[in-house]
C-alpha cells in the first residue's frame, strides 16, 4: 500500500532527480533488473540512445551478471532490486524479470523515485495491475509496459488508414494468432543449484519449493511464476486489439486446450491455448498451439468493407468486392527500439507513455481471465465496467 509519506517521497525525489538529468549531461542512469536473455536485449536498444548510460545492474545469478556487465562495463551490480533502487545515480529502471517479481520490482522502483520500463506481461494476476497503476499516480512517475506495438508505425499507420478512416466498415471478428513449436522437455541439470544462484530471490513471492533447473530455465512452462503462453504472447495481441477497438475489457471468456504434449515433468501451463473473448459488438480468437508447421503470426480484423493482416513487420489490407487488390507494407526493424525512446522521453517530458500502465492494466485483463477459464475449466462472465467476474 501506498502512503502519503511515500507518495511525498517519491515526488520530492522526481524533483531532485530530473533537475539533474535535465543538467550538464542531459544523460539518464539507468538499471536493469533482470539481465537473462530479454534483458540484455533490451538494454542494448537503451544503449543505442546517447542521452542514456547504463550505471547498475541486478540478477540472483551471477553469472548472468558477469555476462552482462561485458556490455555495460563499470556498473554497480546487485542480488536484491532493492539495494539498486538506492542507488541516486540511477533515474529510471528496466524491469526484465520473470513475471511474477513484475509488480514488486515496478512498484518499489517508482516508490523509490525512479522510472520503470517493465516488460510484458504487466504482471501475473489481476488484483496486481491496480496496484501498479496507483503506484504511478501516487508517485508521478513514469511506468511504461513492454508493449511495443503501441509505438510501431508498422500498427499505427494501419490503424489510421484502415480503422479509424473507416475503410475496413464494421469490425464483427478478430483472429489472433501466435503459435509455437511442439515443447521439449525441461532441462534437469543442473541436478545441483549454483552456488551462485539465489534460488529463495528467484521464488520470491512465490510459495517455496526446492531446486528445480526446469522452473528456473522455463518458468513459462508453469503457471506459478506466469500465465503461460496466454500471457507471453496472449497480452501483446489482445493489446493490439484493444488499441484498435476500444480500451475496454471483454464481456465474457473461455478458454479451449491444454497440455497435449505432456512430457511427464510437472509443467503447468498448457502449450495448446485458443481463448474466445467476446466484447461489445465483436468477437475476438486468440490462438497459441502447438506446431510443428505453423501458420504466419499476427492479426486479422474482419469488417463488412474488408480485411486487415498486421504484424510486427509488414501489413495488408484487402477490400471487399471482386477483383479487389490488397494494400501492402512492410517495414523492418524491431519496433522495441521506438517503444524504448518513447520511454526516455517520456521520461524528460513527464508525458504518458504509449504503453502506460493504466492501458495496460486493460489489456491483460484478457489473457488472465483466459488462464482463470483455463484453471477452473468453465466460461467466464465479466463486467468490464467493476472488473469483476460475475456469479455462475
């Protein structure tokens, strides 16, 4: 919870902060906490902006950080966010973490005085998005959620052209679509945990259980620590949808799947995913499954004027009628890069970001209730006004 105190706090030190940012080097400090695969990547796109430099870094593996402190020489590194969190120099925050340490990191972060760039999901369950959402009103800082498309021309310019220019007619149905490969089985080794490795820091809030490498290595393959597919790619492609049709949560939801590749080592998450959801005038098809030879990813809006493909690079919009010819984009590039500038300057600007948490908060209200649906095996029913799922 979030007190006055600390919400005075967490504005005094947004004053103290960007007075010095905004001074002789107009340069941001930034730490990342969370420096596996996604982290890196995404720090090196913040790298790529001269007004920024990489000044600390956080991971319970050390040898992660080893690795990571070749790219960013000559930072502080820490086991424990919050130690990182203390640090004046650092102004803002990547949070590339496994999802279920998303709300506390983003949380202590603002708290702190700083700005957090967190990556997708916004976090692991529904009560968890309000918190973060008051955090950042209460601090006046910046939280911006990994949801890159927000910032891709490659969305945008179709959005405008298509959508809101009205050339596509009436929406009545959407299919999302971003399947995967059949799964492997989990690793086991290492049989023995590092001694390097702070297991008890990965768990964190959640309920203790003993070394297990596959939880660590894969811990999008159990439900604890994720919603699984539902959320990894379920919370980019139901943002989308969003962006385009209306920032509003769905009437109702109920999930088809399950794990259909078992391979008997205690994963949770289902690696088969189709999630209907069903708002205000149109319907929406999430799939995730299990191929060995998948169709294209991406969405599909079908409207009584047309249709319209888009993904992360290139776009199409065919209009109704015989004959017709397809519109056609392609722009390339990893539109991550445009999300992070929106970010930083944001950041200076003190202007909501394009993926601000209160939209966030919206979007992942989809892919939850897909797991929710999922877990307890009926439909759901939801008020999209209160945000609560309603009786039987």
């Amino acid at each position: 919870m979030i007190t006055r105190r600390q919400a005075v706090t967490g504005a005094a030190m947004t004053a103290l902060s960007y007075s010095r940012i905004l001074g002789a080097n107009d340069r941001i400090g930034l730490g990342v906490i969370g420096t596996g695969a996604r982290g890196n990547e995404v720090m090196r796109l913040f790298q790529k902006n001269t007004d920024l430099e990489v000044r600390a870094l956080c991971d319970v593996y050390e040898v992660k950080l080893d690795k990571t402190q070749q790219q960013a020489p000559n930072t502080k590194r820490f086991g424990d966010h919050r130690k990182l969190l203390e640090l004046p120099e650092v102004d803002a925050v990547l949070i590339a973490t496994p999802d279920h340490w998303h709300k506390d990191c983003a949380i202590d972060a603002m708290n702190a005085g700083k700005d957090a760039y967190s990556e997708k999901p916004m976090c692991r369950k529904r009560e968890e998005a309000p918190l973060m959402v008051k955090a950042a009103r209460a601090t006046g800082k910046i939280l911006q959620i990994g949801l890159q498309q927000r910032s891709g021309k490659i969305y945008l310019e179709p959005l405008e052209k298509f959508v809101k220019s009205g050339a596509i007619g009436k929406i009545s149905h959407i299919d999302a679509v971003w399947h995967s490969g059949v799964p492997r089985p989990l690793p086991t080794e290492p049989a023995k945990k590092p001694e390097n490795l702070d297991w008890l820091r990965f768990l964190g809030p959640v309920a203790y259980r003993d070394w297990n490498p596959g939880q660590y290595l894969n811990f999008r393959a159990f439900l604890d620590y994720n919603g699984g597919k539902m959320t990894d790619f379920g919370h980019h492609w139901m943002d989308v949808v969003h962006m385009y049709m209306g920032e509003r949560a769905p009437n109702s939801v109920v999930f088809a799947g399950g794990i259909y590749y078992d391979q008997h080592d205690g994963r949770t998450a289902p690696d088969t995913c189709n999630a209907l959801f069903e708002y205000d005038g149109f319907s929406v098809l999430f799939q995730s499954n299990a191929y060995a030879v998948a169709p294209e990813y991406g969405i599909t809006f079908y409207g009584d004027q047309g249709k319209l493909f888009v993904n992360r690079n290139r776009y199409e919009f065919t209009p109704a009628g015989r004959n017709a010819q397809p519109v056609s984009q392609k722009i390339p590039g990893d539109i991550t890069a445009d999300h992070v500038r929106n970010f930083l300057d944001c950041c200076k600007s003190r202007k909501l970001p394009n993926a601000d948490a209160a939209i966030a908060s919206i979007s992942i209200l989809p892919p939850l209730l897909a797991v929710q649906s999922y877990e307890e095996q009926r439909r759901l029913r939801f008020d999209p006004v209160r945000l609560e799922v309603l009786p039987f």
